[in-house]
C-alpha cells in the first residue's frame, strides 16, 4: 500500500480535466468489486489479495496484488488540500449547484469545487488500475477502468432483507435503522457510478454477479481466481 500511495503522488495530476496517465507499460492488471450495501467486499478483497499472492509466490513472480478502498478518497483529499471527511460528503452527494460551491468555498479557503474534487477521486482510481496488481473497492471504480483489458469486474448483491438483518445484526441497530441506512447508502454508491459512466449503468456492466447469500466466500474467491485465470490476469 504504501508503495503504491508514494509512487501516486510522485506522479500527481495538475490538469483539472481527468488524465489518465500514459505508460508504455500495458495498464492493469485491476479487479473492481462494487457491492450492495450488507455484502462484505472489503473481506471479500482482503481474503482474494492474499489468495493472489502466494499464486504469484508460487510462480515465482515479483508482483503483490493489493486492494483499496478509502484510501482513495484520502489521497484525494491529499491532492486537493482539503479533509477527508470532506472530500467523504462530497463522494455521496448529488451535484451541488453553484450557490452550494460558493458557500463552501467560504467555510474552506482552498475548496475547489464538487466537480474537481470528484474528477480528482477519479485520478487517483485510475492511477492505482494503470500501475496494476490491484483490488479497487467501490469509489466507481468499474466506470473509469472498464477500458483496461487486463481487468475483471465483480458485483456482490443480496436480496434486501437478507441485507437488512445481517446488517441489523452486525452494527447491533434496528431493522428499521438498517432498512434507512441500506436505501441511502445503495443510492449514493450509484451517484458516484453514474457520475463517472456519464448516465445509468446497470448489471451489464459487471463480468460477475455472485449472490452473498446462496454462495459463500471460498465459493466467490475460488470463482474470482478461475475468471482470471481464464483471462489470462494471473
């Protein structure tokens, strides 16, 4: 990670348009897991980036596969000076109009706009997909790598009351506490995902739909690994 996170911000952004960087290096290889809120794809991405590993171990390959997540938004707020927390609200809002960007920018001396901060946001996924050997968690990251050829992405759902009980459970919060927060969680991740495709994007978009609750976890990484070694990706 933190090879990764040094090796960005040597290379930062200065255009305030998204540019992807250009290497002579084929970009990738880059796995996106996008998921209904309730599916754990942070364990998910933990248990496969270790599955990868000892595979490139075992080949005797110099490559380490790594995942994130919010890391991607603080190296953002990192590129543009603010605080996570902000570049966090902005992530999972609607588009501010230009009366909300004045009175930001007067509560923030260096707030440089909604629009920035997401194509920031932006930058830095693409960044982490191009140099490669990476899990990206969320963020929309399927919109900006979905170009690359050596990629692989990945959806977990499950039904919404599976989704409401387990989350009910883990944060020890009431079904209707975990009904409210699934519907506005769910509904800022697909903001972000639009925001970056420019419209709608639906489950055409994914190579895989694994359902979290007919499949377990050794089923899902043992999937993921066959997938990418039928493209050629490990």
């Amino acid at each position: 990670m933190k090879n990764i996170l040094i090796n960005y911000m040597k290379n930062r952004f200065n255009s305030e348009k998204i540019v992807f960087i250009k290497n002579h290096l084929k970009p990738g290889p880059v796995i996106t897991i996008s998921r209904e809120y309730g599916c754990s794809a942070k364990r998910i991405a933990g248990i496969l980036s270790s599955a990868l590993n000892r595979i490139e171990q075992e080949n005797y390959s110099k490559h380490r596969w790594q995942w994130i997540g919010k890391e991607i938004l603080d190296e953002s707020a990192k590129e543009l000076n603010l605080k996570p927390n902000m570049i966090r609200e902005v992530a999972y809002k609607e588009d501010s109009n230009v009366v909300d960007d004045i009175v930001m920018s007067l509560s923030h001396k260096y707030y440089p706009g909604d629009h920035k901060i997401k194509k920031t946001i932006g930058e830095v996924i693409r960044s982490f997909a191009e140099q490669g050997y990476v899990i990206i968690v969320g963020r929309g990251g399927i919109s900006i790598t979905r170009d690359i050829s050596e990629s692989l992405h990945i959806k977990l759902q499950a039904p919404l009351e599976w989704r409401i009980n387990n989350v009910s459970k883990k944060q020890m919060i009431s079904l209707a506490e975990a009904r409210k927060k699934i519907l506005a969680i769910d509904t800022q991740r697909k903001m972000i995902r639009e925001f970056f495709e420019g419209g709608k994007i639906d489950n055409s978009a994914f190579d895989v739909i694994f359902n979290y609750v007919t499949l377990d976890e050794d089923d899902i990484i043992a999937s993921i690994i066959r997938l990418m070694e039928s493209k050629d990706l490990i």
